[in-house]
C-alpha cells in the first residue's frame, strides 16, 4: 500500500526529533479515535436518561472529550508545523553531509543523481509542492479522517461482527474503485513536474536579477512571458486531465457504497424496531455506522508524494554516495615547493565517451612556473582540476616529487594548493570571509597583516571594508565588478601561499582585469609566488611569456613545450598563435597609411 519513500517518510519523523515526532504520532491516534469515544460517551448518556440513572458523569465525560477535540486540533497543528521543519531541517543537514563528503565532485555532476539532487534541494522552496512544514497538516487531516472512520467501524462490533467488515469493504472500496482517477497521484507525475519546471524557470527569468539585462536588451519580455503562460497552461491542462474524474468508477462507487450502507442501516433499523436493540445503543451504532463514512475521504493524500520524495531521495543520495571510496593515502606532503609530473595521464569525465587528457605528459620542475595553452576545450582547467585531486585519472598517474598523488594526505595536499579558478568563487560573505575563508590565515599568521599585504598585492584594496558583505541582498552590503571579484578571488590564493601553499593554480586569472591592472597586479603575484610551483593557464600571451616554461595542448597532450623564446624560434603552434594576437594590435597610421605595429605583447 505504502511505497519505499512513503514508508521512509513515516519512519523518518521520530528521527528528525524523537519527542515531536512521537508526539505527532500519539496525538494523531487520540484525534482519531476521539470521534468514536464521544459516540460511545452519547449512547452512556441517552442510558442514562432513559434509565432515569444520574447524569453528572456522563455528561462531564462527554464535556471532557468534547473539549479534547477542541483543543487537539490547534495543539495538533503547531506540532505539524513544527515537525515539518524538523524534518526538512534534517534532510538537508544529511544531504549537505552526504554531498561534502566525497573528495572529488564528480557526484554533483552524476546524471543517474541529477533528478534525486533536485528533489533533495528543492523540495522546500516551495516550486513543486508545499513546503514540509504545511504538507505536515494535510498529511494529518487524512490519516485521522482514516483512523476516525476505521474507529467508528470497530464500534459495530457491539452490533453484529460483519457490520463494521461490511462498512470498512465498502468505504475501502471507493479508494479502490476511484484509485484510477488518481487525482493526487496524477498531479504530481513527470510531465507535470517537468512543465512546472519550465514555468518556475521562465518566472525566474522574468523577475530575478542575473538575467534582467539580457532579457532587455534582446527584447526577450515578451517571448519569456508567452513561455511563462504557455507552460503553465500546459501544466493546467495537464493537471485537470489528471484531476477529472472517470464517471464509469464513479458510478460503481456510489452503488458499492449504497448497497453496503443500506444493508448496515437497514440492520441496525430493524433491530431497533423489533425492540432487541436500546434507544443508546441504536444511537452509537448509527453514529458508528455513519463515521465509518471518513474513511472515504481520509487516507494517504496528495501533500503526502510531495513530502516523502525528498526522504527518499537524500536516503538514495547517502546511499550513492557512501560508496564513494574517500582518500586513503597518508604520505605528508612536503612543505617546500612540489616537482609535479603528470606521467601519461588520460582521463574522460564520467558519464560521457570523449576523452579530455590521452597520453598527458608533462614536467613541472619544483619552484618553476608552466604556463598551458590551448583552444577553448583542449583540458587546460581539467588537467588543473585532476592536480587538486577533484578527479582522478583515469589512466596514468600523477606524481609529488616522485609520489602518487593518490597516496599523500588529500587535506594536507590541498592544504598546500591554491587556485583561481576559471568560475571563481564569490561567496556572499565579507570581502573578510573571502579572502580568508575559515579564517586559516589569522589562525596560523595573527590577525591583520597578511591579509591586508594579499588584498594590497591584488590590487583588492580598498574595495569595501574588511567586514562588507560582498552582496547587495545584505543590509550596507554591496557588489563588485567582474575585474574587482577576479582581485578578491586573486587576494584569497596569495592568503593561501602566506598561510602556507606551495602549489598555485591560476586558471585565467587576469581575464577581467584591465591592462593596467594585468600588467601591474601579475608581476606582484608572480614575486609573491616565486618561491611556488605554479601553473597559469591563460589565452593571454603578455601573461603566458611570463612563465619560465610554457607547454602547448592539443588534441589531449603536450604537443609543444619550452621557454617563450624556444617556442617562438620553434615557430610551430605556439608562435601561430602569439602572432595571431599580437596581430590584433596592428593597425594602419590614419595620416600616413603606414603599419603602426603596438608591440605589447
Ligand atoms: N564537468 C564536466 N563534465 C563533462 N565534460 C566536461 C566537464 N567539464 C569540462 N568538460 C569537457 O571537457 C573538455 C575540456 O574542458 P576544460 O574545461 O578542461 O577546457 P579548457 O581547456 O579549460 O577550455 P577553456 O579555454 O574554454 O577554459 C571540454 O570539451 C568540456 O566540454
Ligand atoms: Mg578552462
């Protein structure tokens, strides 16, 4: 009856929070039988009138039950309310545990993950369902309406013992006979959650910020609108199509339902009659036989798919990920500057056929700088990503003065690495935070200096104060141009090399930065870097010629390699290249007609 996620769902509560959960239980099972407890409690008191006996305790029975009733309902409410942010509180620390844990990030990127990583990141935003904490109420209201009516059902026992299975059948059967109409089911299958995704982006679109200027500029208003009304037609029609009830299940319902209560009804009317059943008891067993009615309308609902997903999903996650084997090596690296070697290395990323690096070999001696080139897509970020171990090769090895990566220490080894990644991070926090995450240059260097002689090198002083946050969503909060961040992200790998970094990644990382600011800003990071093996990758060729080596790769391998003035006496591919670029800087002389060569490569 239950699937695998709704079961999970159920039994997760009193993991989220063991007291609420259980209490959400206890209150759930006293709610429903409640409805029946005062029907029995009528019936005492109609024996009670009618045998002439004294009322005071029935009647303050019943005063008491009713009052239960009355306060169960808002008590039972709150504690929903609460639950359901417990447990979503819950998933998401296990899911942000479960995805921190792996040392690589191929796992973000596993399509077979892709749509249980949606679910578990999504589910209480509100896109595809109520959040958790509101989906908690609804899911009571059916189980209690169910529990009401199956309570009510047991009282019939008293009549006759196949009253209450014939009412339980015939209840039962309507969510049998209406299952195919499956409103909530429907509601909530793959193509309505896919045009729902459509929709919830095209809104994004329209209304959030990183978008506004191109949807202006390419005058896209309107087309993201059509988009917007359509799809959410689209999920309308779907919705009702699903929703729209199949008259022949109907009809068969309505008889299953007649036939059953007319023969209960009938019973219990004919014993009364023939005088074998009391005024009280006739009383209790037609209110029983009438509660048995909730069934029909209780039971597990709509908001219950939308809640269990997500329980589902991060226990399939956990699953996944826990098998992913973490980093066993415990070589300690040294703490002078690396030799690295990538010794053949071949490597494809997972989920998809071409190979990025085949055959990779290269040499960085320990304290020299190599420079990659290559086209847009030849490895470069990738070769950077396998050396900071967010990957490992799929053939062939990397080696730390002589040793496998794979077997030194990975925190050690990153604690050693730095990089400026192509896609920086900017976190949303003080320009502090971002140049000092974790705050491991104040603890290992004292407050201060370091910090400010990074942001000076960058050239990130005086961007914002230290304790700015680096977002305009934040009260004094602000933003920074895209050359500014690439600063702040530059200041944050120097803060590595002064907190101890021997190995420096810059992937791009004077992109942004105008002419001045490269020439200047490189030169410092190059002498605050000098004692550090580092690699830059870079399509600009006043930046590369600045590396003692540089390496050209193609087609997977280093297909050329030597200092700027070997390569260029070389005249393969990487002299292509430069001149191709520094062909951009020549122009004619407008007076004299004449080559005006701007030698600034
Ligand atoms: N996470 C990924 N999953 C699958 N394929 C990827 C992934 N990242 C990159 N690729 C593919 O690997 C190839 C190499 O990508 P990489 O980012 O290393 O190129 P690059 O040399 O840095 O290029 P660019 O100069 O544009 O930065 C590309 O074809 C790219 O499409
Ligand atoms: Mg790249």
């Amino acid at each position: 009856m239950l699937n695998a996620d709704q079961r999970a769902f159920f039994a997760e509560l009193p993991r989220a929070s063991r007291p609420l959960g259980t209490a959400w239980y206890a209150v759930l099972v006293l709610r429903a039988v409640l409805p029946a407890l005062l029907a029995l409690a009528t019936g005492w008191l109609v024996g009670a009138v009618a045998g002439g006996g004294s009322l005071l305790v029935p009647l303050l029975t019943i005063g008491g039950l009713f009052t239960l009733v009355q306060l169960l309902g808002p008590l039972h409410q709150a504690l929903s309310t609460e639950v359901g942010h417990r447990l979503a509180e819950h998933l998401n620390d296990r899911l942000l545990v479960a995805c921190l844990r792996p040392d690589g990030i191929a796992h973000l990127e596993n399509p077979e993950l892709a749509g249980d990583l949606a679910v578990a990141r999504d589910f209480d935003l509100g896109m595809t369902g109520p959040p958790l904490h509101v989906s908690m109420d609804f899911i009571a209201d059916g189980l209690i309406l169910l529990g009401t009516g199956v309570a009510a059902s047991m009282i019939l026992f008293g009549f006759r013992w196949w009253a209450p299975l014939v009412l339980l059948a015939t209840w039962s059967s309507t969510h049998w006979l209406l299952r195919e109409s499956g409103v909530w089911k429907d509601r909530n299958t793959a193509p309505v959650r896919q045009a729902q995704q459509h929709a919830e982006y095209a809104y994004r679109l329209a209304v959030d910020p990183p978008a506004a200027k191109e949807v202006r500029l390419f005058g896209l208003g309107p087309w993201v609108l059509d988009r917007f009304r359509e799809r959410r037609r689209q999920l309308h029609a779907l919705q009702y199509e699903a929703t729209r009830l199949r008259e022949r299940s109907v009809l068969a319902a309505l008889a299953v339902v007649s036939a059953g209560n007319a023969l209960v009804f009938w019973a219990i009317a004919d014993a009364a009659l023939d005088g074998g059943l009391s005024v009280a008891r006739t009383i209790v067993f037609l209110q029983a036989a009438l509660g048995a009615s909730a069934i029909a309308f209780g039971g597990l609902n709509w908001a219950l798919d939308g809640a269990a997903a997500p329980v589902g999903a991060v226990a399939r996650i956990e699953g996944a990920l826990r098998t992913i084997p973490l980093g066993t090596g415990r070589q300690v690296p040294r703490n002078d500057a690396p030799e690295i070697r990538f010794e053949h290395v071949g490597f494809t990323y997972p989920g998809t056929e071409r190979s990025v690096l085949d055959g990779f070999d290269l040499t960085i001696p320990a304290g020299t700088s190599m420079a990659i080139v290559g086209v847009n897509g030849a490895g470069k970020t990738t070769a950077a990503k396998l050396l900071c171990r967010l990957y490992d090769p799929g053939s062939g090895r990397i080696t730390i003065d002589g040793t496998d990566l794979r077997e030194l220490d990975l925190e050690r080894w990153r604690h050693r690495t730095t990089a400026v990644f192509q896609d920086y991070l900017r976190l949303e926090w003080t320009l502090r935070d971002n140049v000092d995450p974790a705050g491991r240059l104040d603890r290992e260097h004292g407050v201060g200096d370091e910090l400010g002689r990074a942001l000076r090198a960058a050239g990130a002083d005086g961007l914002a104060e230290l304790d700015t946050v680096l977002a305009k969503g934040y009260p004094g909060g602000t933003d920074l141009s895209g050359g500014q961040w690439q600063r702040v992200a530059l200041a944050r790998t120097l803060g590595a090399v002064a907190a101890g970094a021997r190995v420096v990644l810059l992937d791009e990382p004077t992109a942004q930065l105008d002419v001045r600011g490269e020439a200047e800003i490189f030169e410092r990071v190059l002498a605050a870097t000098r004692h550090c093996t580092t690699i830059l990758v870079s399509h600009r060729f006043q930046t590369v010629r600045r590396a003692d080596r540089i390496c050209v790769l193609e087609g997977g391998r280093v297909v050329e390699l030597g200092s700027h003035d070997e390569l260029m006496a070389h005249g393969g591919r990487y002299r292509t290249m430069f001149d191709l670029q520094a062909s951009r800087f020549v122009e004619l002389d407008p007076e004299t007609g004449e080559e005006l060569v701007h030698d600034t490569l």
